[in-house]
C-alpha cells in the first residue's frame, strides 16, 4: 500500500507543478509529463501482487475530520481496475504535449493538467475505497475533477451546455448511490462495505437497484447515458479518451463491488443486468451508426461496449444463482476482461479521432475522406481499434468477447427464464458484434479511404511524434492481447475472485480455454502474413500504377460520386426505427429548371428526446410562471428570509 499511496502523491505532486510553473508552457508540459507517468508507473508496480497473489489484500485507514475513518483495500478486484487508470492515463498524458500546444491558452492548459491528476488519482481512489466515507468523498472529487476537464474550451456555448448536462447527472446519479448507502447504514449502523451482506435480502435488492440507478449513470447505460454524446465531443481528445475508456468502467466496478460486497445469489439480478446490457449494447451501436460527428459516434459506442461488459456480468450472475460455475466464472471474467480491453481500443479511437480533428478541424464524418494516405499512422492505427472493438480476431475484442460468449454457451443446459435469458444475451451480442462491423467499415471508408470531401482533408498531414506513438503502443497492445491473452484472461480470472459466493472453475480449464484462444489468433494471424507474403511475390515484377479512386466509368468523377455516411447505414438503421428516430429535411424539385435542393437526416436518441419533451420541458414551462420572484429587490429578498424564518419558527 506504500507504493500505491507513493504513486498518489507523485500524481498530485505533478498537478501542482503544472499550476506553478505554466508560464515557461513547454517545461512544464513535458516535466509534468514525467512526473504524471512515474506516478502511474508506480501504481503499476503496486498492485503487482494482488494480481499474482488473490488472497493478499493491503489495507489503509486514517481518521478524518474527528468523526469517520477513510479506508482503503488494495484487493484483486480493485488491482485489475487499477490496471487501466494506470496504463492508460500516461498515454493520454504523453499525446497532450502536440494535442494542447497553444501557448495562448498555457493558464487553462496547466489548470487542465492539475485536474487531469486529481481525476487520476480519484479514480484510483473509487477502486479501493472500503467505507461509506471514502467512496461518497472520492467519487464526488471524481466527478467535480472530470466535470473541469471537459469544459476546458468553455468560450463555446456547446461546450458549457454538455458541462452542464454531465454535471447533472454526474450529481443526480450520486444521490441515488448516496441514498443506497444511507438505506444500508440505517439498516447496519456501520460505514464498511463489510458489513452489508449483513441486511435482509428485501433490503438488499432495494440498496443494489439504487446504487445501479448511480452506477449505470456514470458507466451510460442506457437511457442513462445521455451526457456521453454531449460530454465527449466537447473535451479535448485526450480527456474523452481517458472518461469513455477509464473513467466511465468505475460504474462497472461500483455495480460488481457492490454485488459482491452484497454477498447475494439472486436471479434478478443477473437478469436485470443482461436485460441493460442487451439494449444499452443494441441501441448504443444503432445509433452510432446514425451519427455523422466522429467523437459523437465514439462516445455512442461506448455505451454498446458497457452494454457487453454488463451481459458478461449479467450471464455470472445467473451462473452463480443457477450454481453454474462454469457459466459464473467465464461470464465475468469475459466482462472484466473487456473492461480492460475496451479501455484500451476506445482510448485508441478517441486518440485517432483527435488527431483527425487537429489536422482537418472538423469532426463531420462527411467533409473527410482519403486520409490513410496522408495521415499513415493514424489510419493503421485507427483500423486496428475499428477491429478490435468489432470483435474480430486476431485481436483483444475477440478474447474477451469469446470468454463471454463460453460462459452464455454453458449456460444452455439450464431450464426456465434462466435459458431464455442466457438465449437473449447470446443473440444480442451476435447483433451487436455484426452493428459495430458495419459501422466502423462506415467509419474507415468514409473517414480513410476514397478521395478528400474538402480541402481541409486534402491538406491533412500526419500528426506530430507524442500523438502518434501512444497510438502506436495502444494498437500494439490490441495485438499482444490477441496473440497472447494468457496472463490478461488470468487477471480477470484473479479479479472475480473478490466474488465471495462465486466458485471459480479449475486452472486447468482456463488454460485449454487460454491455449485455443491464443493458437487461433496466431493461425489467423499466419494466414494473413502469409496471404501478404504471397501478394508480395506475385506483384513482385509487375508494373503498378497510382491514380485517383476509381469512379464506376464516369470520366471526370467527383467526391459527391461517393458513398456518404448516411447513405450507407441508412437501411440498417431504419430496421430500428421503432427505437430510433429519423428526421429528414428535404426541399423537393418544384419546378422544371430547379434551383438549389438540399437534403438532410439526422437520427435522434429517443431517450433524450422523451426526457426533453416529457420532462425537461414541462418543469422549465412551470418555473418559468415564478420568474417574477426574482426581480432583483433587495429588500424583497430580504423579506423572503424574513417571512421563511418566521413560518419556521411557527411550525417549531
């Protein structure tokens, strides 16, 4: 525990530094760069021993304010979530050097870098709390922390809109995590975690629904996840990258603790959390599918790949109430697993996406087109993440949702609502795995192949050196996790193990399981080396010439002749049209020589639509009829706390 407070420290140390010496820009950027990522370095090496070592658990508590104690456990769960923030972070860091160079704006750039480590350490902090306190005191600075972070351009009024969007929920989901805690200690008297699988199960249920209410705000789980496709967009690349891959997974690790504290074998809750988990998976890549800003389908993608970390955890669950260990262990260790690997091939997307927009300023998948051939790096390394996060072989998607997938097919052998259930959870992540496929084959072709769609694209150049190499590590690891998944599969497998009712299957089976992962990445790998050696050798004395794409036999084709983003994913999306709403604006052709037509779809999220038009609306209407209070008289709101105590004092 020495260690990990160690690396805490350093990350808190490296945020004051960038407040302190922001006017010489470059020294600090690249000295608090240093210094965030021997933090993180250091957080690694302490949770070594929990991932190798389960039964050893590091405890840290000290008194506060005279009243509570914070505490703090290092366990194996809290480990392999450590494992992100740590892995992660520094990348993020590191691209921020070429990301956040305006010398301009270095005041804002070193207050952003302070609340970069605060939420660093925040998060690290959510991962290990073990008492009432110290989760309800570390998630707050959690979510205050990100909240700075993603209004840092907050000269625009959109990015002060999504601020205030994510602030919202951030604040009303911790009341219902707040409420679940307070209905647990009036029940126990006691702040530890330890002591709540000490409630009626009546009172169980009620605490884990409310809290799930609060974690599945801050994971976005659907129709909770609005502020994802506001709050990503609006933060630099960096930052979105860090909370749709690191930060939003401490609502998966707040849910599975809680589970697991909670000490329950329940069907509900298995069934609940797949049921979440298929539509959150199923709509999340639908409506990605409708969206035309890169960042904004980014961010809806998230939500599908916490929709699949809640079906693995949903399909553990039912193992464990149908005493189905086989089905228990691999459901959550393919959900745990993919809490790691989604943190690293969305960060990888994110990360690309930032540098397209840096290099091109824009977002709109439209206006872009042709940049693999000026943007090589982050092309290659953007296609190895649309591969990933498919779910294709040979790389880490695959692992993980293969683990899931050998835990659903075990749980077939059941009977009841139990088969059906495992039967939906197989489907929906079939649905969801062909959805994504078809939206990042829209994302690459439209973004990377084909020709400029305007001039900006056709000036892109490649990123500068910091940006481009996290990429390159994040790509890189998709690969290694693929190829080699057996140490990554045994950290999950180690991480389930704070599970205190789940008996996880023998060693020996993990391993087969592990081997034929890893011999059919490499045959496939092998296969595709071999397909390129053999492209080589045929191509080796021939004559191969350049030119423009090819345009169908027109003679003089333009970049309108292309495929758009909405006409190639028109037809899928309006299969969900009942779930999905499409808007198209269309001028017509009225006349026989017509002028200028125009045509326009955008695809709305029918939860932000029903939560706008049915609740956020009728409430502004009603508080708009009391505008009058506030007339700005002093001596009337005076008077206003005058009559208030005088009431008071009468009820009194």
């Amino acid at each position: 525990m020495d260690t990990f407070l160690l690396s805490l420290i350093v990350l808190f140390a490296g945020g004051i530094f960038s407040l302190l010496t922001y006017r010489q820009f470059n020294l600090m950027k690249g000295a608090y760069i240093a210094i965030t990522a021997i933090g993180c370095l250091a957080g690694l090496f302490s949770i070594m021993t929990p991932l190798q070592e389960p039964s050893v658990v590091v405890t840290f508590s000290r008194p506060w304010l005279h009243l509570f104690t914070l505490s703090f456990t290092l366990d194996a769960l809290s480990a392999f979530f450590l494992i992100p923030i740590f892995a992660v972070c520094p990348l993020a860091v590191l691209y921020s050097f070429h990301y956040m160079d305006k010398a301009d704006r270095k005041g804002s750039t070193g207050v952003n870098f302070f609340f970069f480590n605060i939420l660093i350490a925040s998060m690290a902090l959510v991962a290990t709390a073990d008492n009432i306190i110290s989760f309800a005191l570390v998630w707050e600075i959690m979510s205050i922390s990100s909240f700075f972070l993603v209004i840092y351009d907050y000269q625009k009024e959109e990015t002060r809109r999504a601020g205030y969007i994510y602030f919202i929920f951030s604040q009303a989901g911790a009341m219902f995590i707040f409420a679940a805690f307070a209905l647990a200690y009036s029940r126990t008297g006691s702040y530890d975690f330890a002591a709540f699988a000490g409630m009626p199960g009546t009172i169980k249920i009620i605490v884990f629904f409310l809290a799930l209410v609060g974690f599945g705000s801050k994971a976005g789980i659907f129709p909770l996840h609005m502020w994802l496709p506001h709050a990503h967009p609006a933060a630099p690349s960096n930052i979105s990258a860090v909370m749709s891959g690191v930060m939003i997974k401490m609502g998966i690790y707040g849910i599975i603790r809680l589970y697991a504290v909670l000490d329950v074998t329940d069907l509900i809750f298995g069934q609940t959390l797949l049921t979440l988990g298929a539509v959150s998976g199923v709509l999340g890549v639908v409506y990605a599918l409708g969206k035309h800003d890169l960042k904004k389908l980014l961010a809806y993608h998230s939500v599908e790949n916490i929709g699949i970390i809640l079906i693995g955890a949903g399909i553990g669950m039912i193992g464990i109430a149908s005493d189905n260990m086989v089905m228990a262990s691999f459901g959550f260790a393919g959900g745990l697993l993919h809490v790691l690997n989604h943190s690293i091939f969305k960060s990888l997307l994110f990360l690309g996406a930032g540098a397209v927009l840096q290099k091109t300023k824009t977002r709109h998948i439209d206006q872009l087109g042709g940049l693999i051939k000026r943007m090589p790096i982050t092309g290659k390394s953007f296609l190895i993440g649309s591969v990933s996060i498919s779910g294709l072989p040979p790389f880490n998607g695959f692992v993980s949702e293969f683990l899931i997938y050998y835990g659903a097919f075990h749980g077939l052998t059941l009977s009841g609502s139990s088969f059906i259930f495992t039967m939906f959870g197989i489907i929906s992540l079939a649905i969801i795995g062909g959805l994504a496929a078809a939206c990042f084959s829209k994302v690459v072709g439209v973004v990377f192949l084909g020709e400029p769609r305007s001039e900006n694209a056709a000036m892109a150049v490649e990123a500068g050196g910091t940006i481009t190499l996290p990429m390159i590590i994040l790509a890189a690891s998709c690969l290694v996790i693929g190829i080699f998944p057996d140490p990554f599969v045994q950290s999950a497998f180690s991480g389930m193990r704070a599970i205190k009712v789940l008996v996880p299957v023998t060693a020996p089976e993990v391993a087969i399981v592990t081997a034929n992962l890893a011999l059919a990445a490499r045959l496939f790998l092998g296969m595709l080396l071999f397909s390129l050696v053999l492209r080589k050798i045929f191509y080796r004395n021939k004559v191969i010439e350049r030119g423009p794409t090819w345009g169908c036999g027109f003679t003089q084709p333009t970049v309108k002749m292309q495929y758009t983003a909405t006409s190639y994913a028109r037809s899928v999306i309006n299969f969900y049209r009942p779930f999905v709403l499409i808007r198209d604006s269309y001028s017509g052709i009225s006349r026989i020589f017509p002028g200028r037509t125009t045509y326009e779809t955008r695809v709305d999220d029918i939860a932000e639509t029903a939560l706008t038009d049915q609740v956020v609306t009728p409430i502004l209407y009603l508080l708009s009829k009391f505008r009058w209070i506030q007339h700005g008289h002093i001596q009337l709101y005076i008077a206003y706390i005058v009559v208030t105590i005088i009431v008071l004092l009468l009820f009194l």
